[in-house]
C-alpha cells in the first residue's frame, strides 16, 4: 500500500541567517518497494550546524534536503534487511523513504542505552569529537584543554573525553545556564559565557598554563583567543566555524603565534579516522553506562519543526543535541 511522505525542501538560497521562508514542507506519495529494495520509516533526524554552508552550494533547490536520521525498516524485499530493523541513514528531512540499502546501515542497539544516543554520543558527533581530540589533537594525559562550544552535541563530548584523561579543561557556551552544566554536570574545570564578556579575556584568566590543545567549534574571535593562550607545540583541531557560517566570519589577526609557537593546525572530517571506529563504540558504550558522559538533548517534534530546529541551532536554542522526533 502505498505511503504518503511529508519532505522539507530548500526553495530559496539563504542569505545570512536561514530564514522560515526558505523552505517548503513538501508532500508526496511513496510506492510500495520494488525487488531489493526497502521501506524505511525515520524515526528521529538530525539537524547540524555543517548544513548552513551546504544550502549555499550543495543542496539542489526545489529538492529534498538530506541530514543523518535514525528508522525502522517497515517493508522490505531486500534479503539484508528484516522488517522492524533499525537502520541509520543520511536521508532525513522526510518521513519515509524506499532505498536498495545503499546509504543504510542496520543498527544493533543497546537495550540498556536510550535510542537517541545513536544520533549524538553513540552517534556522528560522538564519534567526530572522540577522533577529533584523540587523533587530530593528539590529546596526551594532564594537558590544558579548551573546547569552544562547549555545550554543544560535539564539543560536550569532547571536552568530557579530556577531562577523563585528567586533563584541565575549560569549556565556552553562550547562556550561564549552559555553563553552569558544563561545571555541575560535565566536569568542566571552568566554563565561560562568551556572551557576558569577550572571550579573549575570559579565557586568559582561567588558562595560568596557557592551552595545549584546542578544539575548535567556533572560529573567529574564539580562534583569537586560543591563538593568544596557545602553548609551543600546541594544536588546535577544527571542527567547525559556526560563527562564519551565515555572514562569512570574523576575520582571525592571531595566526602569527603559530610560528614560533610551532603550532599545528588541521582541519578534519570524521572520515579522516573511521580506522578507530570500533574503539570508539566501545569506549563509548562504556562511559555511557557508567555515567562516565553526560549528555544533553532538544527534541522538537515533528518534520514541520525541522527548518526552525536548524535555524535556532544558530541562536543557541538547543542544549546538546538538536533532534527533531518524526515517529515514536
């Protein structure tokens, strides 16, 4: 029987700040599968800063829009795939789906693990932050560590990894609520609200060690500030500029420290070290069943929420992960 599927579409290209308007929640019918192929229900999907730059260039107009998503296989005719399994996707921003099973993976879930944790901790951002710091950081026990955006679905994770490797960490968000969890609850050594005072400054007075490494979320004036409290032999991992994203960012007038610092800096992607991906899922799993790592999460209901979901990733209305429910 066939299905009907509700999908967000980009219209209209952003400028600055993405807008309501730019989108349209578009419906469709959807066919029953063909021969090897699969029916797949979305459950939870995903929303990510990474898919500000994307509307500029790579999302077609007019077409449905794609981000990581979390479903239930609910017909198939495809042998790899049984009916009622949970698989991971790239095809959010829509409802149901019919796939051959590329670009799907099954998912073996921990019953003692709540479901979203495999769109976050357990998930891409989990696994971004753990590579991110450990590979791309070369992070070593006891360091001095800053992590902008500290709050955030990857930087949280990544700063509690160094604080479990007995490192001095320091963390920025942009609400004291946020931060107040950074210290109660993630560990952190501090917490700075950059919204209160400039980051520059703030993060001189909590660094007397300077900062070995630093994790980078944020860009522009938070770069600055890192720069200016960076070690010798310091590194900085970026991950994101997601103060550049809507207006082409803030200019950086640090980087002469990284000559005679002898700092290194890389950029990385999460495919970069996809070769520890199985430590990772055990180290993980471990630290979430201990209660090792904490994690926050805003969940909006409904694919009718996802463009203001996206949108208020760039005002600072989630805590953690930004997830928006389609199913139960």
């Amino acid at each position: 029987m066939p299905h009907t599927s509700r999908e967000v579409h980009l219209v209209s290209r952003p400028e600055g700040l993405p807008k309501p308007t730019d989108f349209a929640l578009v419906e469709r019918a959807i066919k029953d599968p063909a021969e090897g192929q699969i029916l797949v229900q979305n459950l939870y999907m995903s929303v990510d800063p990474y898919m500000r730059p994307r509307m500029t260039a790579d999302f077609s107009l007019d077409a449905v829009m794609d981000g990581g998503a979390l479903g239930r296989v609910v017909q198939s005719r495809n042998p790899r795939f049984k009916e009622g399994e949970l698989v991971r996707n790239g095809f959010g921003f829509r409802e149901y789906f019919l796939s051959d099973g590329r670009g799907v993976q099954g998912l073996e879930a921990d019953p003692d693990l709540p479901l979203t944790v495999y769109m976050h901790a357990l998930g891409g951002t989990g696994f971004t932050a753990y590579g991110g710091l450990l590979e791309i950081g070369q992070l070593k026990d006891e360091e001095q560590v800053f992590v902008s955006a500290a709050a955030g679905a990857v930087g949280s994770v990544a700063a509690q990894i160094a604080r479990l490797r007995g490192c001095y960490v320091v963390g920025s968000a942009g609400s004291d609520e946020k931060c107040e969890w950074l210290r109660a609850e993630a560990g952190l050594d501090a917490a700075l609200n950059y919204r209160a005072q400039p980051i520059a400054k703030s993060l001189s007075a909590v660094t007397p060690r300077g900062v070995d490494v630093y994790f980078d979320n944020v860009g522009g004036e938070h770069l600055d500030a890192a720069l200016a409290r960076i070690n010798t032999l310091g590194r900085i991992a970026v991950c994101g500029m997601i103060s550049g994203y809507n207006d082409g960012g803030a200019p950086v007038k640090g980087l002469a420290a990284i000559i005679y610092g002898r700092v290194t800096i890389r950029g990385f992607v999460a495919t970069d070290f996809l070769a520890v991906h199985d430590r990772f899922v055990s180290d993980m799993t471990g630290w979430l069943k201990s209660g090792q790592i904490k994690y926050q999460e805003t969940i909006v209901d409904g694919l009718e929420a996802a463009p203001e979901a996206l949108i208020g990733l760039f005002k600072g209305a989630n805590s953690g992960k930004m997830l928006v429910r389609l199913a139960a």
